[in-house]
C-alpha cells in the first residue's frame, strides 16, 4: 500500500494505491486514530486498486484499512495503516468575483454603494478592501471582515461619493490562517439624479419626442 498527499486540494486529500493478485473491488475504512471510522467503497473488480480520500483533517494522526473483494466474494483485510497528514499552507482560491454598483438617494442626498460577490473553493472569511480612484497600489479603506466561514461572498460598500471611481480587492482567509487576495478590480460611481420630478420630466420627454 502506498500513500501520496494531493497537491492543491482545498482540503488535505490523500491518494491511497494498493495491488492484488487478482480482480476485486476497492473499500476503505479510515479515521482519526481513537475516532470513529469512515468508509469508502467502490465494487468495480481491478487489480489496481486506487481511492482519493478527501476532507480530511489537517496535522492530523489517521489510521487506514484497505479491503478488496474478488468475484468470489472471497475478502482481504490489510494490515492497519497510520499515517500523518500536513499542515494547511494553501490560501483559499477565489473564483467568479463581480463587481456592481447602485445610487442611493437623489441629488446632494444620493449615496452610492458598491456590491461584491465571489466564491472560494473552501470555507474563509470575507471582506473588501476598497480606495478611491484607479491606483490600485494602495487600499485605505476596507470592511469590517465578516468571520463567518462560507464559500459564497457578498460584502456591500455603502455611503459612498457619486461621481468617482473605485478600486478594490476581495479578501478571505482560510481555518488555518491562509490568506487569498483577489485581483484588483475597478468599480465606476455615475452622477447622483437630481431630483424624482427630473426623472418624470426626462422619460416624459422621451415618450412624446421631447429633445
């Protein structure tokens, strides 16, 4: 039997590999050493066996027992296993950030917010670090960072200035501390209506041919 860490992996994965004489099928049995066991099975009959075990718990002492069954119904049992998983080094990966903007209020009142959403292929945190124009070498602003873990983000930016343009990077930081940071993004603030009667008096104009 052959153990060999997954590289990359959102969570701390381990491909187990092993060989028999003859065809049979794949199972395991795995766990925490002192904790309940988890069992993965796969019927297809092969003679090289090969299983991913995913979601596993970092630094962590697990014990293994691989089992194969032949056409027969004939089973093998190996011997325990043990071995160690590693520590989480990798920063979450943030994929399908958007950027929206909207005004709220109307003329001297109008405010403008800022709406982003992103996804991580691991639970993090969330939060926006936001600054004023398009320079993105520096973000002199941020939000408050929301600590609860998911893989679906959205932090709105609100009271903004109309009329400016934003850059911003999204933020999120993993259960072992690892932080990942987005690519800047731009986000474009238009003028604030004047006033509702404005609004009324424009689209009139423009349904009866008004220039």
């Amino acid at each position: 039997m052959r153990f060999q860490p997954v590289a990359d992996e959102p969570t701390s994965t381990q491909k187990v590999t092993w060989v028999t004489n003859v065809e049979a099928s794949s199972g395991l049995s795995y766990g925490p050493l002192g904790q309940a066991q988890k069992a993965t099975a796969d019927n297809k009959l092969t003679t090289l066996h090969e299983v991913l075990i995913q979601g596993l718990i970092d630094d962590t002492e697990y014990s293994l027992i691989a089992q194969s069954r032949d056409s027969a119904g004939n089973l093998t049992v190996s011997d325990k296993q043990v071995f160690h998983t590693s520590l989480d080094t990798r920063p979450p990966k943030i994929t399908d950030m958007k950027v929206e903007t909207s005004i709220k209020g109307t003329g001297s009142d109008a405010q403008g917010q800022i709406i982003v959403s992103w996804k991580t292929d691991e639970p993090s945190t969330s939060q926006v670090a936001y600054g004023e124009g398009s320079n993105s070498s520096s973000y002199n602003s941020s939000t408050a960072q929301d600590a609860n873990k998911v893989t679906d983000h959205l932090v709105i930016i609100s009271n903004l200035s109309t009329s400016k343009i934003f850059h911003l990077q999204s933020l999120s930081r993993d259960g072992s501390n690892n932080q990942a940071f987005s690519e800047n993004r731009s986000a474009i603030i238009g003028n604030g209506t004047d006033n509702v009667i404005s609004v009324i008096f424009n689209a009139l104009k423009k349904i009866f041919g008004g220039q």
